[in-house]
C-alpha cells in the first residue's frame, strides 16, 4: 500500500501514546466505473466491546473496514483515529484480521517475530513476546511448524495470535473464521473475548448470524453502501422497526 494513500503523516511519539480508542468516519464515499460503493454519512466505533456489520453481499461491509483501517482511500471523507487524522505512528494500534491469513514462508513464531520487529521491538523482546502469545494461543506445539503446513484453521490462529501479539487498540475482522473448522472458530471466539474483556474494542465483519450474536454488543447492518441501521444487540435482533433490517432477519434477499 502506498504510504501517502492514507496515512496523513509519519506521527509523533506523543500521537503514539494517545492510542486508537474510537475509529470514525465522516461523509465516506468511494465510486467506481460510476457505480457507487460505499456512501456513508458518518459512523463511529467506541472504545470498548465488539461491533458486527453485517448484511448482503456486495454490502460494502469489507469496503468499509479496509478503509477506516487504512488500507483504502475513499475518494470523498476523512477517517478518524480518536478524533484526528490516522498517522504511521499508530498504525500498530489498529489490526486487522482478513479470511484468508496472510502469512510469511516462515514458521510461526517467525511470522509473529517479524511483526514485532516491524512495530520497533528488539529482537529479543520479540522472540519472547511471539513466543508468549503462542503458548496464550495453545499454538506453543506448533512454533517451529512453516506456516504452509500448518492447517486452515492453525493459520487464522497464528494469523490472529499475531495481530494480538502487537497488543492494539481495535481490531477489525473480515469474515476471519469463514473458511476455518468450528473447533478453531470456538478457540477463536474464546480468545477474542478474552481480548475484550482485557479492553480490546472489536469490528467484525461476519455472515454467521450465530456468532454475532455470541460476540457482538451493537450491530451495523449494510446495504447498498450505506448503513441501514446501528443499534445494540437486543434492538436489532429483537427490537428494530427498521423495515429493511426486518426483512434481512426474516431471511429475505436484499436487492
């Protein structure tokens, strides 16, 4: 990714310290070949708990969280890291976990070394905090194993045991556990809530109803590009009188 495509500036130690406790957006808008994509008004995630977005294919909903992380540039709007302009010097602070794990050719405690490396850490702290975050991951069995062998559901773990390792403040997730068996799924969840629970603030990104449900205290639901609704849980799933968020939970089609 181009540097200057998102990041407005390199940062300072002091931006650093502020952390990403709240990611927001305002008047998001990205078009291509004429066709709009993604044309949101403003958004906001808070500090704390998980968030499921959720709608249709072809939503927006990855758009959407590769765009509050950086990866893409709107063509109109501004993202907001708590409160100002993202920067290279918090971009650690903001992780993202992708459906297919991208690894390095390397084994797996190379891959969470590397990353930490990467963010400023010595070598040393490196290799006993990749090391550490393995054995929290019950992956300690697996260190030395090159990712290529590892199993689908092994990578996502690694993949997430990483992004955990370089301890931010959000964490985005889009559709992570898709492909991956239901005994890594549930290892999954079982760490994300974990996670939250020591204050991590979650996005996700999940078709599976279930474990929005399970993970998630407020939903976003997509359509067309645009939020439809943003409530809690309990209001969405049980409460909504938003009739397009009605037809999606009674199984209808959006188009």
């Amino acid at each position: 990714m181009d540097k200057e495509a998102f990041f407005m500036d390199e940062g300072s130690h002091s931006q650093a310290l502020l952390g990403v406790h709240s990611v927001s957006a305002e008047a998001l808008r990205i078009e291509r070949a004429g066709r709009v994509l993604l044309s949101i008004d403003s958004i906001e995630f808070g500090a704390t708990g998980c968030c499921g977005i959720v709608g249709p294919n072809g939503a927006g909903k990855s758009l959407l969280v590769r765009t509050l992380c950086g990866l893409m540039r709107p063509d109109e709007g501004r993202v907001y890291w708590a409160g100002s302009a993202p920067d290279a010097a918090r971009r650690h602070q903001v992780g993202l976990l992708l459906q297919r794990p991208v690894l390095l050719r390397r084994n797996a405690v190379q891959n969470i070394v590397y990353a930490l490396r990467a963010a400023g850490l010595s070598r040393k702290a490196s290799v006993e905090q990749a090391q550490r975050a393995l054995e929290e991951s019950g992956l300690a069995a697996v260190r030395e194993v090159p990712s290529h062998r590892l199993s689908g559901g092994e990578q996502q773990r690694v993949a997430l045991a990483r992004a955990l390792a370089l301890k931010p403040d959000m964490l985005f997730l889009d559709e992570a556990t898709a492909n991956v068996d239901p005994a890594s799924t549930l290892v999954i969840e079982q760490q994300l809530l974990g996670a939250m629970r020591a204050g991590l603030k979650v996005v996700m990104v999940s078709h599976d109803v279930g474990q929005v449900r399970r993970l998630a205290n407020e939903v976003v639901l997509m359509h067309k590009g645009q939020i439809v609704e943003q409530s809690s849980r309990t209001t969405f799933f049980e409460q909504t009188n938003n009739p397009v968020s009605r037809r999606w939970l009674a199984g209808e089609l959006l188009v």
